[in-house]
C-alpha cells in the first residue's frame, strides 16, 4: 500500500477560513470550503490533511479570492 502525501497549511490560512463562517456545522463547510467537517477539524488543530485535498483547497479558496 502507497503511502498518502499529507500537507499542513499555514495557521495563517485557517485563521482567515475561520472567519469567513459564522458557525462551524458541517453544512457550512461544506458549502463554503467544500471539505468535510473531518478536515476542518484537522486544519483547525494544525493537523496535516490529503495533498489532493489540500491543492483543492486552495484552488476554491483563491478562487473565491479568500487568499
């Protein structure tokens, strides 16, 4: 079995995801980062998630130019 390539994003990042929302329920972020509850509870502990879902991420978050 391949091992996973895992990423942490800057606190920075986080901190400007967290104040884009007004509640953390999972459809709220699901709606605006388009990941799970399970990886926002990751990034918010500082925690490493998927590359793949990392680039994603980023992808969505400058495109709706929130970096």
């Amino acid at each position: 079995m391949r091992a996973q390539r895992l990423t942490q994003l800057e606190p920075d990042i986080v901190a400007k995801m967290r104040s884009v929302i007004t509640c953390q329920k999972p459809e709220v972020i699901q709606t605006h980062f388009g990941i799970g509850l399970n990886t926002w509870v990751k990034l918010r502990e500082g925690k490493a998630i998927r590359h793949s879902v990392a680039e994603r991420l980023m992808q969505r978050l400058q495109r709706d130019h929130l970096i």
